[in-house]
C-alpha cells in the first residue's frame, strides 16, 4: 500500500514538472498549432502521465509474477515515451 501512494505522489510530481514545462498546460499545448507533431505530443504527455501513474499503482498492487513482469515492461516503454514526447513539444 505504502508502495502505491509513493507511486502516485510521484506521478503526480510528474504532472506538475511536465504541466509547468508547457506553460500551464490547457487545451491545444499552451499555444502551439494544431496538427503539428509537437501539438499532439503536448496533448498526449498528460494521459501518458497518468497511465504511467496508474500502472505504478497496479504494479505496486500486483502479487502474481507473471503481471508484475507484463506491468514492469510496460512502464519501461511508456516512461521512455515521456522524452520523446518533450523533445517535439521544445523543438
């Protein structure tokens, strides 16, 4: 239990830390054109956070080996995602 409210007080931080790199965030990525690479990744970066944060929660949960493994492996990949998506949103 310990381990999950950690894991949402982090992601947490991580919305913070990203929403004030965008400026305050808001609909359309804190004025960035529409249909551009960089517009879709600021739109995107906030439900990458909070999935990363509820998968946090449900790895921290988790009893069976199998699950924790699937789960671990898929928020490596999403937290590399966050990067990627803050490169084109500063580019």
């Amino acid at each position: 239990m310990i381990i999950g409210i950690i894991g949402a007080i982090v992601g947490l931080v991580v919305v913070g830390i990203i929403t004030a790199m965008r400026g305050g965030g808001g609909a359309g990525g804190g004025g960035l054109r529409p249909g551009t690479r960089a517009w879709e990744a600021s739109l995107t970066l906030d439900p990458l956070v909070k999935t990363i944060a509820r998968r946090r929660q449900e790895l921290a949960t988790e009893a069976e080996p199998k699950k924790k493994d699937r789960l671990a492996r898929e928020l490596a990949f999403l937290e590399q995602q966050i990067p990627v998506l803050e490169g084109l949103v500063a580019a």
